[in-house]
C-alpha cells in the first residue's frame, strides 16, 4: 500500500545560495510522488510564495506557504554580538492554516527585515505572540531553541520552551520535528520522541531539503562555497555532513521513520490542516489606493472630464489647418474612439487607476521634470494621450487600445512611464506624501544564475583554469541553457568526453543555472497600496541601505491586484531637457520639443546617413548598418527601424524585404490578401508589428480587436491547446468572408510563426518619436547637443571618456574649464564647448558651487592670488588648485601651469596672512588692509619653465579625463597614415565587414589599466586605449604581458596589433572595441621596427664641409637598421640635376624621433627627408 507524505520543511532556491529546489522540479517531483500537499519554507522570506502557490495549483497539489524564521534571542532590536554568542538565534518552521495566518507571516518576515536585522532577517517571542493566530509552528532542525536545549542535555529548557510554543500556538498546532539527514540530527531523535511523549507533543518527519535529488548535493556545495567566497576545496567554510538534504520519495521517509509511523502519518495530518486554495482571498481582486476628486463628481464623471478637456487641447491645433467639415468629422472620430476607451474604463472600474497616473504626471511637469512621451502599450491609449500621460497620438499612427487594455480579457493596466533620471526621486517622494509612506515601495528583482555567469562561478570556486571556462561559453550559443546546449552543441559535448574538468564544470553549472544568485531593486518598479503595504504583503529592506522593497516580484504584485507602474528615470531625457536649456542660454532661442516637425529634411538625413552617435537606441553598429540598408526618409520608417532592430527579425530576413521592397527592388505583396493594403502597405507588405496582425484577424477573420489580442498573447506564449481553439473560430470567420479554408490555415500559420518577431508598434513609436528628438537637437544644434550629453556623463568617468572621444570626431573645439567663465556643468561657448567644473576630477559639486557663489557676488577673479583670498577656505587649499591648474581653469589669468604651481604655496600663505588680519581687526578704518599687508599685485610671476607638451596632456588627463591642449598621438599623424594604422571610428564604423579572427593594427595611449592574475597565477592585463577618434580596450595575455609590462605606462603613444572584436556596449548605446593584442612596442619605434631606408635631400649650393660634418656626426649617433640615402641636387639649365649616394654599412641609422629632430635642426642644407 503506498502512504502519502508531505514535505513540510523545503528550501527553494530562494533561500539565497543556501537552498537549491527550483519551483518547477521541486512540484514536478511532489507530482512523481503523488504527494498531496508540499510547504515552501525558505530562511527569513517568502520570496517565492506566489510563484510557489501558483505553480502547486496548477499541478493539482496543495501549497502549503511556510517561513524557517529567525528567533532573537532575547529582543529582535537587540543586536549584541557578544552576547549572541553565548544565547544563539534559534530557527522555528512557521506555516500558515489560513489567509489570516499568512498575513500574519508576512508581517512576521517583513519585521524581520526592517527591524530585526543582525546578519539574518530576525523576529522576537513578543512579535510571534502577537502574530500567532492562523499558523502552524514545527521545532525546526537541531538549530531549533528546543532542539539545542536538548542537544546540550538541558532537558528543563527544552520543556520550558516547548511548553511555551505549545500554548502560543494552541493545541495541535505545535509540532516536535524530527530528522534522519545527518549524524547530529540522529543523534537527537531520542530525546525528541522522549520530550514530545512526556508533553503530548506530536511528531512530525521532515527532511530540511535544500535540493531536488541526492545527485544534486555536490551542486549544493558548491553553491555554499560561492555563498561564503570560498573555494570547494577550502575546509574553512560551512559544508552539510552528508547528502541526504534533498527532496525523498514517501517510500524513504516511512522507512527512515518506521519507528516513528506516526511522525510521517501527521505530516498528511497537517496539510489538512492548512486551507484549500490559502491564498485565493488575495488572488482576484484590484487593490487602488483611493483618489480623491473635487466635489461634484465621481471617479468615472471625473476621468471624463479631464479626458473631454485634454481631447479639446489636442484638437486645438488642427483646427487652424482644416475646413469646418473637415474638422467635424476628425473630431467625430477622436469622440468616437474616446468613447469606446472610456467605456472599458468605466466596465472595467479602473478610472481611479488613469486618474492617479494622471495626477502625478501632471505633478512632474508642473516642476519642470521632463516627461517621456510614453512607453509600451499605453501608447495604444487616446485617453492617456488625452490627459497628458503619453504624447503620441494612437490614431494618427494606427495603435490599438486592445493592446493595452482588452475589454475580453480583463486585467490590470500597466502603464510605464519614462522621467528624467535626475529627478525621478521627486515623483517617488511625492507619491510617498500623497499616499503615505508604508502605502508605497519599490520593487525587488531577482538576479538569476545565467549561463555565462554560472559558469564563470563554478569555475571559480572548482578552481578550474579560467582558460577552460572560457572556452565552455565560446562554445554555447548566446541566450541557450546549459541542458539544452548538453543537447545540441557538438563541440561541447566533445570537450566534456575529452575532459573531466570540463564535464564537471557544465555538470555543476547546469544545475544551478536559472536559480536565484542575488536580490537587488527593480530598475523603475514602483507599487501602491490603499493600505500599509506590511498588511497585504511582505517587505524587504537590504542590510546595507535603508530601503523598504516588496518581498514579491513584479509578476507577483500584479497577480494580487495591486496597482504597479514602471517608473524609469531615463538619462536621454535629462540630456533633452538639458540641450534645450543650453540652446535658450547661447542662442537666445525656446525650443519647444513636443512641437518639432516630423518631417525636417536635415534630421530624417541624420538617420539616412546614419550619423547617429549620441541619439536614443540608435547608436550602434548593427542599428546604423540597418539605417543605411533601409535609408529612412519618414517617421514611420523609424518606427519600422525601432521594431526591426532585433535579433529575430535581423536574422529572418525581414530588414532586407523591407529595403528592398522600400527601394522598388522587389515587388511588394500584401500576403496574398490585396485586402490587406491598409493593414501593410506603411511597412511594405512586411508584418512588423504586433498591432498589425491584430488587424489581419480582424480584416480576415472579423475578429474584434479584443479576441485578436487573445490570439496574439496565444500565439506569443505558445499556448498550443488556446491557438487550436483560436484556429477554428479563425478559419471560420475567414471563410465566411470569402477565404478557403487552405488559405485561412495557411495564414493561421504564418501570423503563429510572426509572433517570435513581431513587436509592440505602440512601444515602438513612442521611442522613435523620442529617438527623432534627440536627432532635431543633433541636427540643428550639434554643440549644445554634445554640451548635453557630456553633462549627463560628468560624474560616470567610463561614460564621459567615450562620449569625450567621440566629440573629436564631430569637429567641435571642447575649451579647457575657465575659472571666469565655466558653469557646473558643460556649456556652449561661441560656438565651442566649454568644460564644466564639476567634470573636474576631485573638484566635488560642493566646491563648484562655492566657486561660483564667489565669482557671482563679486565679479570675475583677477588672479589665482585673488581666487583664494575670496574662494571659502575649505576650497582655496593645495589639492583644490592643483587640480584647477593642471585643468586649464586658471589659463586665463596669462600665466603658465607652471608658474602658477609654482606660485600655490605664496597664495595660500598670503591668503592665510590675510585672514588673521581680519579676524584680528588690523582693518583700516575704510576696510582696507593695513600698510605692510601685500596685495595680490606684489606675488610676481616665478620665471620657470612651462611643462613641456607630454607633461602638460598627461596632468590635463589626469584630472579631465581627456586631452584639450592636443593629443600625445598628433605629432605620429604622417607616421600613422604612412603604415596605415586604422583609428578606431573606422574600425566601428565597418564592423559589418570585419572578419572573425581579422588582425589590425592601431595606435594609442593606455588610459587605465587593470593587472589580472590567471588561474595558473599568471598575470595579464587588460587595458583602455585612446586614440584620436575613439576608445578601444586591449586584451594581453600573459606571454606578451611577461615581454611588455613595462611599457604600459598610461600616456605613453603605442602601436598594438592583435586580432579584433567589435561588440554593442551596455543597453546597446553605441559600441565596444576590444583587442587581443599579440605585438606592442611604443610608437617611436614604428620606423624603426618597418623603415628600410632613409632618403635625405641635400640642396648642393649650399652645402659646405662643416655642415657634412655634423650630418655624418648625427648619423653615427644614431646607428640602427636603416639605409641611408642622400640625395645632392643642383640646378642645371635643363632642369634640376639629382646624385643619389648609397651610404656605407657604417651608416646604418636609427629613423627614431630624435635623429629626425636632429636632422632638421643642422639647418637649410637639408632640403627633405623621405622615410
């Protein structure tokens, strides 16, 4: 006869790199089993409860939802390391029987968290007791406050504390857990079965599982040395005494425990104990915080009269450019569709939703923070655009409300809404005092073990060769599981037959990939509640920062009805925000950026030409090789740019059908269906969007928007049983309209095999309108634009050096920072762009704005003598003006860097001089300083030499980021075109054409660098190199490394040849160059390492015996490997007569830089000199 079991103590994986059950195998095996019910109880949270409920009920098993909390031992707030040591926090298995009970736990977790935290999430006895009701409580592992008592032989404790969970938590609800998984869990089970016996205490058998199956277990400790940063082999770290820690089968367990029958027996007992369906009171329902409207109205009649109004705002403008007739029919059908919208709306009761959105949107732009024109489907909404939420215009461009909002498939809208990074906090502040505090949080995410990484990880802690690890990701596909690259990549299965290491490394991975790694906040989302958030719902607070988080994903919050937004603070709209402000500063003129035309010749032949660094989504090397293939020269091929700019539609061959069928290089069909021209025809027959086979169903089929929008989520998620019902009522209604049924099937097919490629058009117009703003601004006023954009990076150095080097490409002089004339940030200079002093490196913006508070109360510095005597004292200090000087910021006073650094000490001791006059009141009686005080007048300047060039752009480097005063590689650029070393622009801009493997030279100096040791502890390095047009970094390994480490010195010119790999950086906003560097010398010994011969021009009437003399003196101080060549010319009546003298072996020279320097410097005799 099979007994039934239940699991009543199983860590998912969500005890963070402690438990190992991935959800679905965890439910998969309880299935297999054919167990009843399974309890989810991970350490300190309910991370995964939902998803845990939700993947139960679907396999037709109870979930039962648990906690392994934490238990001070004495009060939660009590954090005394000392003391914790005698009196450890004790472990207590928590599961609730009811809703009431899993409220309880939540609020139980969350105090933990935000209150409660030393090193683990933790609760007190006090806490428990007021939150006891509805929950189950089991003794726990021998960490358990009873289970230790009894381990340390204090049977009196033992009682005392199991008398007091027994009355906590009522009769029967108490339980004494016992174990067979390990030597000191055995050991205990006596005392346990004695104890529980005594007190009438029921037993119950667990197992404390942290993975699936026992051949998981090396997996799971491996995963505990990643938790604790050790290696497997270390013996210094926390390892589980054996491998029994995982999920066993009822068999195992009644067979561990056949002493104890019933110990098994009441783990059924207590799954009946707890509710059907526990968390079905929260599942359903649509939790908005209330929104309070004016008097007179309601929520509905209040949404309507924003909307009519907004609606009337929008027309507005059009109806100067139309007729009355016009005009009356384009306002009939905006009415129409406002109506239908606001229909669902007023159904669906979620006008208080529209209405809170609404109000802080209108409370951003009311403080001038800039607002994105929209995001994702709400795009598709006329009444969002109505009230100013979005600012695309859903019908003029052909978006769908279903999209977003399906009258037959009811649920929460989500509407994402982009602001300026900047000031994204305001907004969240406001929502917090409209709302109240613990009614809003932001939202957790969690990071999941990747491929790439997992194995990265493995190999770490199985310390196994880096070389090794690298190799098992070259061989997996980008985006493949392990399990499934085991499966189908040839290469790796080979390396796992040929190699041990290897096959341990993928076996290990495997197992892991996929589960959670770490926690961490959600980029944008935001969630509010009608009520304290700890009432619904468990929090979160990470124990480095202070603050409060939900405990559930994204996915999660919306399966209980709560209202979630995504609230992404974008930089490009800072950088937006910010041009236009530059442009009405330097030019005098207000762009109005939602008022820009759409049709500007100049920014449609930006995108044509694919001039497109610096504009949103649309820098890099694979979107400006698709701007060339499609040469946009309207909106709407933008939009269409935006949808096609994918992986699969780049890979399918839809960007070459658009192309050429754009260009009337193929002809363009409509899919066979010349009904379908409307639908088709703005993308040249090509199915982009999502929207578009929505259209095709209703066109075709008469499907409503609405049950086109089922099929598209069907069709998107491959739910195969709801497509073969949508593929009838398909097939069905497109013969009634004249298809056969062979066509209508046929087309079914094609629209399923679209749904991998199609895209949101709503999302993507909305970016594209946003990329066309960036391009306007780019266009028309390129300095401010790039001022913009270098303000937003100023304090991201990685980001600033990029963007710096690109600006040398666009033809725009950067001025150095002035003291007088600079502002905080970057700003237009006649033209130019002056550097702002917040860019400065060690010049925080608290200086800046001392800085400029002096300069504004009293005018423009007159000297740097002057800037300290009136900068406040905490800025007038060495390293403050070292930074200024070696910056540029103090050129404008007409002295050198060198005299002014040489003059520093003087300032400040006259600057100090003069304060002690004036606190000791030695003033005269007008104010002035007394007789014997000196005046910055009298500190002359200190006749030094100026650093020379090399010095001066290092130290400029140093503190800027980037070289203004020229470029260490200037003085190479006839060298460099003569050996053809490429610049990096031109490497990026033909990626396209650049083969795997393809060697090249380029030139550069070392910028930053980073020494790596190997797993064979070997070191390399990986360093940043600039050139004149761009950044790159270079990979070298340990064998050149070993050769030229000495020469890595950062401004020193370079040349490197390697192989190359042109890749998208972060976001995909632009591109990476990296290369893997298998020769480096200095750049002064390019001619030295290619130059056979020297050819040297002497013009004969002037040459004598002395000045041969000194070229043959500057030749032998100089040998090397080149042949010397001179050439005497003379002029002759018919022309110039030319004697070329081959130089002895004796002659051989150097062509380095000194000997040409040399050369030049003998005088006129030397006409030329041809290397």
């Amino acid at each position: 006869m099979n007994r039934q079991f239940v699991h009543l103590h199983v860590h998912t994986d969500y005890s963070v790199l402690d438990g190992m059950c991935s959800i679905n195998r965890l439910v998969g095996k309880a299935v297999e089993w054919g167990m009843p019910a399974i309890a989810i109880t991970d350490h300190g949270n309910l991370f995964g409860a939902i998803e845990f409920y939700q993947a139960c009920t679907a396999a037709g098993i109870k979930p039962i939802i648990g906690c392994e909390v934490y238990v001070a031992p004495r009060g939660m707030t009590d954090r005394d390391s000392q003391q914790d040591k005698q009196t450890e926090t004790s472990h207590l298995v928590l599961l609730a029987k009811n809703f009431e009970g899993y409220l309880n736990l939540a609020k139980l977790s969350s105090e933990a968290y935000i209150n409660g935290f030393f090193y683990k999430p933790r609760i007190d006895k006090r806490l428990l007791e007021a939150h006891s009701s509805g929950l189950i409580g089991l003794a726990a592992c021998a960490k358990g406050e009873v289970n230790r008592f009894l381990k340390r032989g204090e049977h009196g404790k033992a009682r005392a504390a199991a008398a007091f969970y027994q009355e906590l938590f009522g009769p029967g609800n108490f339980f004494i857990e016992i174990m067979s998984n390990c030597p000191v869990q055995r050991e205990l089970v006596g005392r346990q079965v004695a104890l529980a016996r005594e007190m009438n205490i029921p037993l119950v058998a667990t197992n404390d599982c942290h993975y699936v199956e026992k051949r998981d277990a090396r997996a799971h400790d491996a995963l505990l040395a990643l938790q604790q940063k050790k290696k497997v082999a270390d013996d210094d770290r926390l390892k589980f005494p054996t491998e029994e820690f995982y999920f066993k089968s009822p068999a195992q367990m009644f067979s561990e425990f056949s002493d104890f029958p019933d110990a098994c027996e009441n783990t059924v007992r207590v799954a009946e104990m707890c509710a059907d369906n526990i968390l079905e009171p929260a599942m359903g329902r649509y939790l908005t915080p209330e929104f309070k409207v004016p008097d007179g109205y309601d929520l509905d009649r209040y949404l309507a009269h924003l909307v009519n109004d907004g609606l009337d705002r929008r027309l507005a403008a059009q109806r100067q450019r139309m007729s009355a007739d016009e005009f009356g029919q384009l306002a009939r059908t905006y009415r129409q569709r406002l109506e239908m919208e606001m229909g669902v709306i007023r159904e669906t009761k979620f006008a208080g939703y529209f209405l809170i959105v609404w109000d802080f949107i209108r409370f951003a732009r009311e403080r001038g923070i800039s607002v994105g024109p929209g995001r994702g489907s709400a795009v598709g909404s006329l009444v969002c655009y109505c009230l100013g939420i979005t600012d695309i215009d859903p019908i003029k461009y052909g978006l769908l409300f279903e999209r977003f909002l399906n009258p037959e498939r009811i649920g929460m809208p989500d509407i994402d809404i982009d602001l300026c990074q900047e000031r994204r906090e305001e907004v969240f502040s406001y929502l917090r005092d409209k709302y109240g505090e613990q009614n809003v949080a932001q939202i957790i995410v969690f990071h999941k073990f990747k491929t790439d990484s997992v194995i990265l990880d493995m190999a770490r802690v199985l310390s196994i060769p880096s070389q090794k690890a690298t190799l098992v990701k070259s061989l997996i596909p980008p985006g493949m599981k392990l399990d499934d690259a085991i499966e189908l990549v040839p290469g790796l299965q080979a390396s796992m037959r040929e190699d041990a290491q290897v096959a341990q490394l993928v076996d290990m991975g495997r197992r892991l990939d996929g589960l959670t790694r770490h926690v961490g906040k959600h980029a944008c989302g935001v969630v509010i509640s009608p009520k304290p958030l700890s009432e619904i719902i468990p929090l979160y607070k990470a124990s480095d920062k202070n603050e409060i988080m939900t405990q559930f994903h994204m996915e999660s919050i919306g399966e209980l009805g709560l209202l979630k937004m995504d609230l992404l603070g974008l930089k490009t709209l800072t950088m937006i925000a910010r041009c236009v402000a530059l442009i009405e500063e330097s030019r005098g003129i207000k762009v109005n950026i939602s008022q820009i035309p759409l049709d500007d010749k100049d920014t449609l032949a930006l995108f044509a030409s694919a001039d497109t660094m610096g504009v949103f989504q649309f820098e890099s090397t694979s979107m400006r090789s698709l701007l060339k293939e499609i040469k946009p020269d309207c909106f709407e091929d933008l939009v269409a740019c935006n949808a096609l700019h994918r992986p699969g539609p780049m890979k399918s061959g839809m960007v070459e059908d658009y192309a050429k069928r754009k260009h009337r290089r193929q002809k363009i069909d409509y899919l066979g269906f010349d009904q379908l021209k409307d639908v088709l025809a703005e993308t040249n027959g090509v199915v982009v969007y999502q929207e578009q086979a929505m259209l095709i169903s209703n066109v075709i089929a008469g499907f409503t928007y609405g049950q086109a929008d089922v099929l598209r989520r069907a069709m998107g998620k491959k739910k195969m049983k709801e497509m073969e019902s949508m593929r009838k009522k398909f097939v069905s209604g497109a013969v009634e309209r004249g298809t056969n049924e062979r066509r209508a099937n046929k087309l079914f097919d094609l629209l399923a095999g679209f749904a991998e490629y199609g895209f949101n058009k709503s999302h993507s117009t909305a970016y594209a309108y946003l990329a066309y703003q960036c391009a306007y601004l780019k266009a028309h006023y390129l300095p401010e634009f790039v001022a913009a954009i270098l303000s937003i990076n100023r304090g991201d150095y990685a980001s600033l050096r990029s963007k710096l080097a690109e600006c040398r490409g666009l033809g725009i002089r950067l001025l150095p920072p002035d003291i007088n004339r600079s502002k905080a940030d970057f700003s237009v200079l006649e033209g130019s762009i002056l550097f702002g002093l917040s860019a400065i490196k060690g010049i925080g913006q608290g200086i800046v704005s001392e800085i400029i508070a002096a300069r504004d109360e009293a005018g423009p510095f007159k000297s740097m003598v002057d800037f300290c005597k009136r900068a406040p004292q905490g800025v007038a200090k060495r390293n403050v003006l070292e930074r200024l000087i070696q910056a540029g910021a103090f050129d404008c006073f007409g002295l050198s860097r060198a005299q002014h650094t040489e003059m520093i000490d003087a300032a400040l001791n006259l600057t100090a001089a003069s304060r002690e006059e004036q606190e000791s009141g030695q003033q005269t009686l007008f104010g002035g300083m007394q007789a014997g005080t000196k005046d910055a007048s009298e500190i002359s300047a200190p006749d030094v030499p100026d650093w020379d060039i090399d010095e001066l752009l290092a130290k400029e480097h140093q503190v800027l980021e980037a070289y203004l005063s020229g470029h260490p590689l200037e003085k190479y650029a006839s060298l460099l075109k003569k050996f053809t070393v490429r610049p990096i622009a031109e490497i990026i801009e033909n990626a396209g054409t650049i083969k795997p493997g393809e060697r090249v030279r380029l030139a550069g100096v070392v910028i930053e660098k980073a020494i790596k040791t190997t797993r064979n502890k070997e070191r390399m390095a990986i360093v940043l190199v600039e050139d004149l047009t761009g950044l790159f970094r270079v990979v070298i390994f340990p064998a050149l490394y070993r050769q030229i480490a000495g020469r890595l010195s950062e401004s020193v010119p370079l040349s490197i040849t390697g192989t190359v790999k042109v890749g998208t950086s972060e976001n995909d906003q632009g591109d990476t160059v990296e290369i893997f560097a298998d020769e480096i010398f200095p750049l002064d010994m390019l001619r030295e390492q290619f130059l056979k011969e020297i050819r040297v021009r002497l013009a004969s009437r002037l040459v004598n015996q002395e000045q041969l003399r000194l070229l043959r003196d500057v030749v032998r101080s100089y040998p090397g490997q080149c042949t010397l060549f001179i050439h005497l010319e003379q002029l002759e009546s018919n022309g110039i007569d030319s004697v070329i003298i081959q130089a002895g072996e004796e002659y051989r020279v150097s062509p380095s830089e000194g000997f040409l320097e040399r050369l030049k410097g003998i005088g006129p005799v030397i006409d030329t000199i041809e290397i």
